[in-house]
C-alpha cells in the first residue's frame, strides 16, 4: 500500500500510465489506462490490466511477451516495442505505443515497472495526416468508399461518383447494398465479418451496378477502418473498374478463334482446290500451272482483305489484280462503279475472275496479239434487292472458231457463283467469248462484323465401312471448292449426290422433295445456322452428319451428338463417314463412336 500511495503522481500524468511491482503485478493505474483498457484491472492483475495484448500485426501475444515481462526480465528496457493493441471485454481494441521504463529502490534494486501507453494519433499529427489523406482519397482514380459496420456509406469519392452515377449528396447514409448485386450480398456479408476477426483480406474480383443500372466489374479491396483508439468502425472498399481489361481479354480470345476458324477454312480450300485441279489436269505440268494460279489468286485477295481489315474487297481490285499481268492498257478495258463485295463472296468472285482471266490468256482473246479484252459491271436495283451485273467480252480473230462449250475451269466457276444465289451465262460466236455474270448483293461498301467465336475442332473421327453405291445423299455446302471435292469424292465411290447447294431454301426444297439416303450438312450457310434444315432431315429420319471448322458447341441447339466432320478432311474420312450413316443401325453405332472418342 505504501508503494501504492508513492505512486499516486500517476493520477496526474496527461496519458494513460500504470505501475507494476518487481513481480509485474499492476499496482496502481490512472483513469486513462482505465478507459484504454475498458475496465478497472482486479488486484493481483500481472503484466499489464488489459485483457489481452496484440502486436502491431494483430497477432495475439503470450503474456510473458509483453513489453513490462521483457523489462523485468531484462532488467532494461527492451528496444522495438513499438504499437500494440490492447483488447477490451466488449471485444473492441485499443491502439498505444509502448513506453515502459524501470522503477528502482534506492539502492538501485528493481522495483517494477512503470509503463507510459501513448496516443499513436496525437491531435496535432492527425489534422495534417487528415488534410493528406483526404487529398490522396480524393484525387485517387479508383473508387473509394468508406461504410459503417451496419452498412452505411460514410465516405464516397469522386472516382465513385464516375464509376457508379450517384453523387455524393444521394449516396452517403444510404445502404451499402445500394450498388451490390442481390446475389453477391453474401461476399459483403463475410467481408466484415473476416474483418471483425481481425482477418486480412486478400483483393478479389466481383461486380457493382451503377445508378442506370449497369453491371461493372471490379477489383475490390477491403480494409478495415478504426478510431483512434484502435477500434473497428467501418470498411473501406477500394473498387477498380476492371471491364476493360475483361473486354479486352474476350476481344483477344475471340480473335484467336476466328484467326483459328479462318485459316481452317482457308486450308481446307486450298485441299480441295489441289484435289479439283488435279482431277481436271492429270497431266503434272499443267496441274501444277493451274493450281499455283489459284493459290495465288487466293492469296492476291486475301491481301486486299487485310488491307481493309476484312471488312470486304473492291471488285474493281480484284479485276484489276487479275488482269494486271497484261497491263490495262489497249489489251483490257476495265469499267465500272465501287463495288464492296463482304470477305466469303470476295474470294469465291477473284476465283472466278481468275479463271476467267487465265483461260482468256491461255485459249482466249489475250493468247493472239490482236484480241481485247473489256469488263465492265453495274448494279442492278429492285424493290427488296441489289444484284451485281458483270459482262466479261473477248474479242480476237483467233476466237472464230471458238469451241462452243466452256473449258474445265466452267464448273469452278458455276458453282462458285451458286453459292451465293448467282449466275454464270457463257455464249460464243464469229465475234468471241461473252460471259454475264449475275451475282445478288446483302450491301453495298458495309464492313461485316466478325462471326461469333469458334472453338477448335476436334480430329475426325474413323468411322466403320461400308458400302455407299447407288444411294443418294444430299450435299449441303457454301465453299464451293469444298462441295465439288466431296461431290466427286462421292461419286467415284459410286452415290448419287444431290447438290450441292450452298443455300437453305434449296437444301430445304431437296429435303422436303427428294428421297434421301444421307445428308452431309454445312453447320452454318453464309454465317447463319442451319437448326431448321436439320430439323428437317431429322422429321424425315434421315441420317445426317455435319461439316465445319467450328468445335461440337457450335453445331445446333438438340443436334450436338451428331457426327462432325472438321474442316479441313481427306477423302478417307468423308466415304468413311458417310458409310457409318448408311450402315445398319448406324445412328447408335455413330452416337457410341462419337461418345467414345
């Protein structure tokens, strides 16, 4: 007692500040450690009269670590003790600096220990500490948003006014929930709860709406926020508007898929032209001549459609190009108004003027010195449609006695025009070769938005054989490249092919019309899909498998356990396929080879 009674200029210390003896038993205490500490210690009460100490990390200490037992123990004052947290019976915290020091006996034995609990947040150093913060909050480009631990918003930032509409005025007080979707509640829910145990929490992605009702993705970080007693008040939620890296990243992943699809289908027409060229020139030289001339034609138009970032192709270009190895000069008169003609049809119509241009200079008006070649073209305009007219006329002595019929090169042609609902007329006579070519247009000078994304495709799969000889299958296909190989793979292997076609409303009369024994169906026309063609052949219980660069998600909603063949094939795959739809019970032996693969 008489210690304690020495002790009493405690009382008077403008800080918190308590007193133990040599043991570390607390002896006597001020009304300020009191109200730090939440209540008044019991007698006897060793180290320090809080319930519990924290380090400055929030990490519990062992009470023969706090700053009073390593300065009786070391019989100095221990250097680093720095902030510590002492916890109350309501469970709320206290922040203090340390500031023990040795209390000795006249003879200069230890007598205990006095500990002064300092303000980490002295008045003077929290106005200018206040000023900054507030500067930093708000010139900060991420939102920042203060709320009570009962949800209301406290503090709102110019950034969060950018990012979600409300202003200020109209935000603070109200609920938190204001701008977090229904179904995320829950994430706001453990949020402060983590933070009311003392947990760190780590940044996580998740969304916010905005006043107009927007859905934003965010990067959201959580801190917890405390008075200057060390007590939990409220949150802070720091939200960063991560949309554009989101968009950003499904732009990319769909332009690798299309690059993917692209170039499928682009060596897939390559396949099927090497094949063509073959079966019309056996002869080694001349199929090497023709096919080069069609790669590069293939490749000439491409260049232009990355010119226009494949937004289309000027027909005038593509002419042009063709016919620019003999100069347009006196030879080659070219006319006519700008045409932009949407990627698939581009390259399907700088085939054909290819075609046009090579025959002119190998049999043609352009073989003879004196012959002349003119192309001209015009649109033609109806009540519900655009259609391109081109003429292509030779004219030369040596063309008199022109075959009538067209070369090899007609059929490519041809089709390469149905595929689009187009035309090809050739007439001859004493005057030369006339060609009219009739083509419609969706738009004139449009850029075409990219297809939905693609997947890879899967490898073809080997299917059982059997026989297809005599039976009749209907070939639905818009590369018209592609449907001529399989319509010749399949009719040397003896079918009858019916087709191909490139458009529904043909596909739909043959399958509605013509009895079929099989179907190979392009799983998209012109970019479009087909579910109402396979619906079709499905009423009428007609075996069918799909073809395309796209992966098995693409194919129609309720028709994703057909067969896929995937662009680009052999001859091998297709007869193989298309044996396994005309086998006996082939519908389950094609579902179980598909499942298997």
């Amino acid at each position: 007692m008489d210690r304690d009674r020495g002790l009493a200029w405690l009382d008077d210390l403008p800080v918190a500040a308590f007193a133990t003896d040599a043991d570390g038993s607390v002896i006597r205490h001020n009304d300020a450690a009191a109200a730090l500490w939440g209540r008044t210690p019991p007698p006897g009460t060793l180290w320090t009269g809080a319930l519990r100490l924290l380090n400055a990390a929030g990490v519990i200490l062992d009470p023969t670590a706090s700053p009073v037992a390593r300065t009786l123990r070391d019989g100095q004052v221990s250097q680093g003790l720095g902030m510590h947290f002492a916890e109350r019976p309501d469970g709320s915290q206290a922040a203090f600096l340390s500031r023990p020091s040795l209390l000795l006996t006249a003879d200069g034995e230890v007598a205990g220990v006095l500990e002064l609990m300092l303000d980490p947040h002295p008045p003077e150093l929290i106005g200018l500490t206040t000023v900054r913060l507030a500067a930093i909050v708000s010139s900060s480009n991420d939102s920042i948003v203060g709320q009570s631990l009962d949800g209301r918003v406290t503090s709102w930032n110019d950034a969060a006014t950018q990012m979600f509409g409300w202003r200020p005025l109209e935000i603070i007080g109200a609920s938190i929930l204001r701008i977090i979707p229904p179904e995320r509640i829950d994430e706001e829910e453990n949020a402060l709860a983590a933070l009311k145990r003392g947990e760190r929490l780590e940044p996580f992605n998740t969304e916010r709406i905005a006043r107009d009702g927007r859905r934003i993705a965010v990067s959201l970080t959580v801190s917890p926020i405390r008075d200057a007693a060390g007590r939990l008040i409220g949150a802070s939620n720091i939200a960063r508007d991560v949309s554009s890296r989101d968009v950003a990243g499904a732009v990319q992943s769909q332009l690798i898929e299309e690059l993917n699809h692209r170039v499928r289908n682009t060596l897939a027409t390559i396949q099927a032209m090497a094949s063509l060229s073959l079966r019309l020139n056996p002869d080694p030289e001349t199929f090497a001549r023709s096919f080069t001339g069609r790669v590069q034609a293939l490749a000439r138009v491409h260049d232009q459609l990355v010119t226009r970032e494949m937004a289309g192709a000027d027909l005038a270009a593509i002419v042009g190009t063709e016919l620019s190895a003999d100069g347009l000069g006196m030879r080659v008169a070219v006319e006519g108004p700008a045409v932009m003609l949407e990627p698939g049809v581009a390259v399907q119509m700088a085939l054909v003027v290819h075609e046009l241009a090579d025959n002119a200079r190998r049999h043609g008006a352009l073989a003879g010195r004196a012959g002349r070649v003119t192309v001209d073209w015009r649109i033609e305009a109806g009540p519900d449609h655009l259609r391109l007219v081109l003429d292509w006329r030779e004219r030369g002595p040596q063309l008199a006695s022109a075959e009538a019929s067209p070369g090899c090169g007609f059929l490519l042609i041809e089709r390469s025009l149905a595929v689009n609902g187009g035309t090809a007329l050739r007439r001859s006579g004493p005057e030369g070769i006339a060609w009219e070519i009739r083509l419609p247009l969706p738009g004139l000078a449009a850029a075409l938005p990219l297809d939905a994304p693609l997947r890879p495709d899967q490898a073809p799969h080997v299917w059982p054989e059997a026989a297809v000889q005599g039976r009749r299958v209907l070939v639905v296909e818009d590369e018209p490249l592609i449907a001529l190989e399989i319509e010749a793979e399949l009719t040397a292997a003896g079918a009858t092919v019916l087709g191909p076609v490139g458009m529904k409303e043909d596909a739909a009369l043959l399958i509605e019309n013509e009895p079929l024994d099989a179907a190979l169906l392009d799983a998209t026309l012109a970019g479009k899909p087909v579910d109402a063609l396979a619906a079709a052949l499905d009423a009428r219980d007609v075996p069918f498998a799909f073809t395309s660069g796209h992966g098995p998600a693409e194919l129609p909603e309720g028709f994703r356990d057909r067969p896929l063949l995937g662009k680009p094939f052999n001859a091998e795959a297709l007869l193989d396929l298309i044996s396994a739809l005309l086998a006996p019970n082939e519908r389950e032996k094609v579902v179980q080879l598909q499942k298997r693969d």
